[in-house]
C-alpha cells in the first residue's frame, strides 16, 4: 500500500481517511517550517557579550569554559 500511496503521490484526503482539506508540503516548506519554530526564539542563557545558547544540545565552548572557571548555569539564564 505504501509503495503504491508513493508511486500515485496519493494523500490522505484523497483515500478519504481525512474529512479537512489535505495539504502537502514540499521539501522546501518543511524545511522553511522547521525554521519559522526556531527563528526569533529567545536565548534560554547568554553572557551579555553576545555570546548564547537556546538550552538544547551540547553546551557551546564559552559556556563549558565559563563553568569550568567557577561559574553556574544560573548566571547566564535570561531574565524574563
């Protein structure tokens, strides 16, 4: 089924398992989607020298520095 929904570029609308109207985005619009969730978020931590980071994945190297020299995750939260 899988292979055939493919090789028919069928949507889920059109086999009538959806009642709103389907749409499929593109590679592009996904990736452009995946962007608009992220841009303009607020940093979660930064040291007021431009440097900052959102909270997700690894800590970048002037925060890992920074707590290797007596500093806490706390200092660098934003103020909101």
């Amino acid at each position: 089924m899988k292979e055939a929904i493919a090789v028919y570029d069928i949507t889920a609308a059109e086999l009538g398992l959806r009642k709103e109207r389907a749409r499929r985005a593109t590679g592009q619009q996904k990736r452009l989607g995946k962007q608009r969730k992220t841009q303009g978020a607020t940093p979660a931590y930064s040291d007021g020298r431009g440097n900052s980071w959102g909270g997700r994945g690894p800590r970048p190297k002037w925060l890992r520095e920074a707590m290797s020299n007596g500093a806490t995750l706390e200092e660098f939260a934003a103020r909101t």
